[in-house]
C-alpha cells in the first residue's frame, strides 16, 4: 500500500525514514514529482528500476540538498561552480565526473565515469533531502517511457502499490524535467529542459551543441522513444483530423479541446504539457493531434518531449 503523506514535519519525517530503510518515496519538485531513493543502496535503486520498469542502461540523477553534498558526489571545475552558483537550486543537471569514494551505486550511473547531479528549487524536496541527509536518485515518478507526473495523483494512477510513499506538495511548477548539461569535456546540451539553453550560453560564454545518444544514453531523458502517452501523436498540426483530439498552443488555436497557452507563453505551456498529454490520452481513442511550438526557449525542452512522446514505439 502506497502511503500518501502531508509536506508538513511529519510528513518529510516519514518520508525521510522510508528512504533510510530502502523504501522508494515520491516527492515534488519543481520540474516533475521524481522517484526517490537511496543513490548509495544498489538495492533501493534496483527498486527504482523494478517499479518504473527503467531499462538499466539509462542513468539516473542524483538529488542533493546543497553544494557540500554535490561536491561529496561529483567533481567541480569552474565551469560548474560558476553555473551552479548561476542557476542551483533549479531545474539544471549537470553532467560531471564522479568524485572517487563517492558510494554512489554504480546502478545510478550505469556504469559511466560520470554523474548526473541536481540541486532542486522545490521547498518540499529540498527540505526531503536535508532530513534525509544524503543523495537521492530521482528519475520522474511515472513507468518508463510513460508521461511525467506534474501532481501527486498521477504518480498514484502509474505506482501505487510498487512504491512506499508520495508527499503531496501540489502541482509542479515548471512542468518539463531539468536541462542537462555535459560538463566532462566541451560544454554540451544533453537534454534541453526547464533552463533555456541560451542562458546556459550567455553563463558559460559559449554555444552549446546538442550531445547524448539514444543507443548508449550519457544522461537521462535520451531515449528515442519517451514521455509517451498510449495514443499515437500527430505533430504541427494546425487543425485536427476526424477523430483526433487537438492540444492547441497561442490564440489561432482557440476551438482545441486542450490549449497549452492561449497567449502563447511558452513557460505557462511547459507547465501544462505532461498533464495535458495525460489529459488527452484518457479522453481519444483515436490520435493526439499537436500544434507547432515555437523553437526558442522552453519551446525547445518542449519540441524534445513532444518528438520522443510521438517517436515510433518498440
């Protein structure tokens, strides 16, 4: 039986406790809710892996409550002192090597040389981790390659009864995952997210290529095939077909059944996306016809999700 609990003392009390005894918890951030569990016990993330059904060779992201903690599991240059001090706490990953003794199971890393490593802004997570006192691997609450939970209710509807605990802190703010950003050679953007990609340029004075590949993942989020809803999805639609329901973006998409932004705010969009996909995938049995988005900005960490979710399944 899953356990729902309350952001308050007690709440994070149990939370804490269920995550030193192995258990897997739940708990919000400000991208997605992440699956939480010990990133030192190979048997707490081998569960992450069993209840998500998360092929083994895709890394997961260590959650750490501040920069002493962080420093205990990667190493920094100063590169990465400098986008952290930048954006940390945030919906930022970084890519870094990994610090010699840090205990981190190598199931988090899948075997690489390197971590992946994030500082959360959410109130509740940050205060999860502190009472916890360690590293948390968190990969998004949901089954694999299903789309990401942006409330509590939705990891309920994809785990219950697979995982001890969610905290109920509300719905997500940001609603896409972290930017992940590869800082183990040439800085390069792994999966665009919830920081844009030009702000990372403007910090590190330099543009970012895309790296990564979904063959051999370098970080999360990097399957060709991911955040998928049951139905199929239609991209750049600007109209709907019969028998497809239309999530809109801006005002020429007002008669859409969904509308990502009516005014087109591509932050108010990313907030929306994974609730709406859900939304819209309980509610068709025929296609998920989608408009075009803009390719600028959070558009980018949203076009990312949008191709994988409609990328053909296997």
């Amino acid at each position: 039986m899953t356990e729902i609990l309350n952001a308050d003392a007690a709440g994070l009390a149990r939370a804490a406790a269920l995550l030193s005894q192995g258990g897997l918890v739940a708990f919000p951030t400000e991208t997605v809710y992440g699956l939480g569990g010990d990133a030192r016990s190979d048997l707490a993330v081998a569960r992450i892996f069993e209840a998500k059904g998360r092929p083994r060779f895709n890394p997961l992201i260590v959650h750490v409550a501040d920069m002493t903690m962080a420093k205990e599991v990667a190493l920094f240059d100063a590169r990465a002192e400098r986008v952290a001090g930048a954006f940390w706490p945030g919906p930022l990953t970084l890519v870094l090597p990994l610090r010699s003794g840090a205990r981190i199971s190598d199931l988090v890393t899948a075997g690489l040389s390197t971590v992946a490593v994030r500082m959360p802004a959410h109130p509740v997570a940050r205060a999860l981790l502190s009472a916890f006192g360690g590293p948390v691997a968190a990969p998004s609450a949901n089954p694999s390659g299903k789309v990401s939970p942006t409330r509590a209710e939705h990891v309920i509807a994809g785990l219950s009864g697979l995982i001890a605990a969610v905290v109920d802190g509300g719905p997500c703010a940001v609603g896409v995952e972290s930017t992940i950003l590869g800082l183990t050679g040439d800085p390069e953007l792994l999966r665009p997210g919830g920081i844009p990609a030009e702000a990372l340029e403007a910090c590190l004075g330099t543009p970012l290529p895309e790296g990564g590949s979904a063959a051999k993942p370098s970080a999360p989020g990097q399957l060709a095939s991911h955040y998928a809803p049951s139905a199929p999805i239609r991209l750049g639609a600007t109209r709907p077909e019969p028998r497809e329901l239309w999530i809109g973006f801006g005002p020429d998409a007002r008669g859409a059944d969904l509308n990502l932004s009516l005014t087109g705010d591509l932050v108010e969009a990313a907030a929306n996306l994974f609730h709406f996909l859900r939304e819209a995938d309980a509610r068709t049995e025929g296609t998920i016809a989608v408009s075009p988005i803009p390719e600028r900005g959070l558009g980018r960490a949203i076009n990312d999700r949008l191709r994988r979710a409609a990328a053909p399944r296997h």
